[in-house]
C-alpha cells in the first residue's frame, strides 16, 4: 500500500459514506428492516460522541474503514467494524482495534462485546485472531418505538 494508514475520529464530511456501508453490508445490520443507522443518527454521534469511540481508517484522503464503539461505563459494544472491500487483507481492521481498545482502557473499560453473523466465517475466524471468543448464541430482538 503505497499510502500510509492514518486512525482518526469520523468527521461530518465521512457521513456519507459511513452510511453508505451501512446499508450496504448486511454483516452491519441489526435486521433486515432498519438495516444499519439512518444518517442523521450517524450525524448526531460523530457530533457527540461523548464517552463513545468512533473511529475512521483512512488511506490518503479517502475513508478506508470504520470502528463504532459504545462505551456503557466498564463494558462497550462494537456497533461496527468494517473495511472497504479494496482495504481489505492489509491490517486496518486490526488496526483499528488496537486504537479502539486503547482508548476503551483509557476511559475505563475492562471489556467490550460485539455481534457477529455465524455465516460471515471471515469476520468470526478474524474475531478469534484477535482475541475475541464466542459467547452466548441468541436472537436479536427489536421493536419500534
């Protein structure tokens, strides 16, 4: 890769395409119905994060990869760990979580959870290589409010 990798927090101008993988990419989704967030939730947590932490690889200018983490005191959930399809191979994802994780400690964070399709065999052998391991298996449930 002839550019280097840059982690940085996701700016107003990377909605677009946050959202765009989101919608695209059926590992990101909560369910077929609402899909991933709309962009104006999107919007509203690069604007304010809080305790959160949101996460954009990028390659030269462009957005490469993204990490959304939310921190629920001592525990946080991965919303989202994606790479662009052209990224992919290159240690951005790992990348990404070393960053992720390092902040998480620094706030006060022993330890973080995260979804992941048992049919994306990829994400769950890249999951285990970093050191996550399966827990529960169960049904994501969800209502509109």
């Amino acid at each position: 890769m002839k550019d280097s990798v840059i982690i940085t927090s996701p700016t107003l101008s990377d909605i677009p395409t946050l959202w765009k993988w989101g919608e695209e990419n059926w590992q990101l989704w909560g369910d077929e119905k609402y899909k991933w967030f709309s962009k104006k939730t999107i919007t509203r947590w690069v604007t304010t994060p809080k305790d959160d932490v949101l996460l954009v690889a990028r390659v030269g200018d462009k957005p490469a990869g993204m990490c959304f983490m939310s921190v629920m005191r001592d525990w946080a959930f991965c919303f989202g760990l994606y790479v662009d399809k052209g990224y992919r191979t290159k240690g951005i994802g790992k990348q990404m979580l070393i960053r992720a994780e390092s902040q998480m400690k620094a706030k006060g964070v022993g330890s973080y959870g995260l979804l992941v399709d048992t049919k994306n065999a990829k994400a769950v052998k890249f999951y285990k290589r970093e050191g996550l391991f399966q827990g529960y298996k169960f049904y994501l449930m969800t209502k509109e409010l």
